[in-house]
C-alpha cells in the first residue's frame, strides 16, 4: 500500500459491518464506495485517487512533507 511506503501513519475503520459508520462516511465524503482515505479528516477520495495524487507530485504536500 502507498502510504505504508511512504511511512504514514494512518487508522484503517472497517465500515462494512457498521451502518452508522458506513453513513458517517458518506456524509462525510459524499461517496458510498470504499475505501474512502481521508488525509486530516478532508477527503480524498479512494484507491485510484490517492496514487493520482501521488503521481501528481500532490500527495507529499497534503502528508506536510515539502
């Protein structure tokens, strides 16, 4: 996974088998497919956004590294 290789720190929540949890985060993100990444608490999207992110040069940013 990108982030475990980047040496990020993150939460994984299971929203499969909480329906508040699951409805938190489509309130949250707008979204109903998972995963969901949120970088402090913004969304960003899922799998496929994040490495956009990435290849874009624009992940290190939103993980505060310059």
């Amino acid at each position: 996974m990108l982030l475990k290789k980047k040496g990020v720190e993150f939460d994984e929540i299971n929203v499969s088998r909480d329906d508040a949890l699951r409805e938190e985060m489509e309130r949250r993100s707008g979204r109903r497919t998972v995963p969901q990444i949120f970088i402090d608490g913004n969304p960003i999207g899922g799998f496929d956004d994040l490495y956009s992110l990435d290849r874009d040069g624009r992940l290190d940013k939103l993980l505060g590294r310059s």
